[in-house]
C-alpha cells in the first residue's frame, strides 16, 4: 500500500480569468488530502471517502457498472468527488500500462470539497502519486501536475485550468498562465481562512462567467482586467508588499462579484475582514460559496469571522512549500 498527499490552494489572484488565458497566482496552503491505494486481484474498485464534506461514504464497483455512495449530499457533489477518483485511476492505469487495475482506495481529506481550497485538485494528484507508485511507476511532480491537469479537464468538460493541480503537485506560491506554469518567490504570508461551510458548483459557476463573457462586452473586459490585477500583484510579491497584496485582492474580490460568482456569505466575511483591519480579502475558487482568503498577520480578523454571520470555521493557513509527496502508510 502507498500513501500519497498534495496540498490544497488559495488563489491570492486570478481564478475564473484563468481559463480564458490570462495569469493567475495560486499559493498551497498546509491543509492536505491523502490518499492510500492498495492494488487488487481483480479490476474493481473500492473507495472509501472520509471528510470530504460528504460524511464519509463507501463505493465498490467496476468499469460499466453504476455503483454510486448512497450520502445525503447533492448529486453534482457526490459525482464531482467519485468523478475525480476515477480520472486519477485510469491516469495511474495509463500511466503505468495497466489499464485493468483494480485498487482499494481511502481519500482522507482536511479539505472541503467545493469550497475553493483546491479539493479536487489535491485528491486528484494524491491519487495519481500513490496509484502509479503502487504499480511500480514514480512520476516527477511535473508529470503528476500534467495528468492530474487532464484528468480535471475530462472531469470538468475542458473548462479546466492548470492552476489548481501544477500548485497542488509542486507547492509553494506558482503563477499559471495558459500552458506556462512556474514556480514563484513569495514570502510569508499571514493567510486567514473563512468558511461558510457551503460549496459551489464549479461547472455551473465558469459556465455563467462564460455566458455572460460571451454576452457582454464589458464582462469580457472585467476578466481581462482580473489579469492586469494579477500582473501588479506579481509586482507587489516580488518586493513583499503585503499590503499591496491586500488592496489588489479587494479589487480582485470587486470584480468577481460583478461576474456573479460571490455571494452573500462569501461578501459578508470579506468585509468582515477588511472591517477587521485585514490589508485584504476575497473570494477564493469558483465562489458561490465555501472560503474567503484574507491577509492579516494578527489574531482579529480569526476572531472577527468567528463572529460573523454565514461563517462556519476561520483558521490560519500557513504556505506549503511541500507539494505531492508520500507519506507513511
């Protein structure tokens, strides 16, 4: 059996924008999924799932068949979690030239699914990690990055982007833009998670953003500035301008409203933040729901989201510079 985890993210700028090619800075933060997987005699596959925001389920099946988790959670979500264990499976299949594998796979995840801290994306490349290296094939982070990419665009019907699984399988802070994903300086960062305890749906999410670019001009013209946002901030990293940090994701926040992919908890813990005198907050993910990302090196703005109304957990998050790795079974 081999253990594999990868971290999840927050973006200090640029999702959604990301899928139409302009740059994006997601950072890995020290919250991880993990992953064990346990080849089989046969080509089924098990999986156990434990807080995946979905109370844990258990799934046997084979390649046809129609096992699904019977969980009180909606359909979409519980597709989205099976959906990328699956593509993380038939990756690790390609990937070691056994395309009738069967595995017994545990997720065991402090990441909620859906929330915009990069589940999928962490489970994804976890799974692939510890699939291959239980068939006998190590990948590079890289190599994982590149399969768990393709395994998140099959799943999300090619509306995905680098950004998530190239930061979940490499760590640290990383700029995307298009194909061109990198690896970036950054300093410590006083990251301050909110959690509505919601989720959005991904999909649905980037497909309004699109109806709406395609409809209107100014909304095209509010993705391409998300990009210029995301070019000063590269600016204001590089010389550790945390507060500069802060003022361009209140921007960044402000145009994702207008794209219609906040809402009202999501907005209610941002200026929860800011009123907490955090150099600045926003939305991270997909939005419609899940986690806010502020920037404050002191205890108020934890405090203040404790308090505020719609918000289910705050926590500090610190930067992993760890990405995919094995850990002890």
């Amino acid at each position: 059996m081999v253990v594999s985890s990868a971290p999840g993210k927050v973006y200090l700028f640029g999702e959604h924008a990301v899928v139409y090619g302009e740059p994006a800075v997601p950072c890995a933060i020290e919250r991880r999924a993990r992953v064990s997987v346990e080849a089989r005699d046969d080509d089924r596959i098990r999986v156990h799932a434990e807080d995946l925001s979905l109370n844990g389920f258990t799934v046997e099946y084979s390649d046809g068949s129609d096992g699904g988790p019977d969980v009180d959670v909606t359909e979409s979500l519980v597709q989205a979690g099976i959906g990328y264990i699956d593509a993380a499976v038939e990756q690790a299949r390609d990937a070691a030239g056994r395309p009738e594998a069967g595995f017994d796979i545990t997720v065991e995840s402090e990441i909620p699914l859906g929330a915009g801290l990069g589940s999928s994306a962490a489970v994804t490349a976890a799974g692939i990690d510890a699939g291959t290296r239980e068939l006998g094939v190590e990948l590079s982070a890289k190599e994982v990055a590149e399969r768990a990419y393709q395994a998140e665009l099959e799943v999300q019907n090619g509306e995905a982007s680098r950004a998530d699984t190239f930061c979940s399988a490499t760590g640290g802070a990383v700029r995307v833009e298009g194909d061109d994903c990198r690896a970036i300086e950054a300093p410590d960062l006083p990251f301050v998670i909110g959690f509505d305890g919601g989720a959005g749906d991904t999909g649905q999410l980037v497909a309004g953003v699109r109806a709406l670019r395609e409809e209107y001009e100014f909304a095209a013209d509010t993705v391409e500035s998300i990009g210029d946002i995301v070019r000063s901030g590269e600016e204001a990293l590089a010389a550790g301008d945390v507060a500069e940090l802060g003022e361009l994701m209140n921007f960044n926040h402000g145009l994702l409203e207008a794209l219609g992919v906040s809402s009202r908890s999501l907005d209610q813990m941002v200026w929860a933040a800011r009123d907490a005198g955090a150099h600045g907050a926003k939305l991270t993910g997909a939005g419609g729901g899940g986690c806010i990302v502020a920037l404050d090196p002191t205890d108020s703005t934890e405090t203040a989201l404790r308090y505020t109304p719609g918000c289910e957990d705050a926590f500090r998050a610190e930067l992993d510079t760890d990405g995919v790795r094995v850990e002890e079974a």
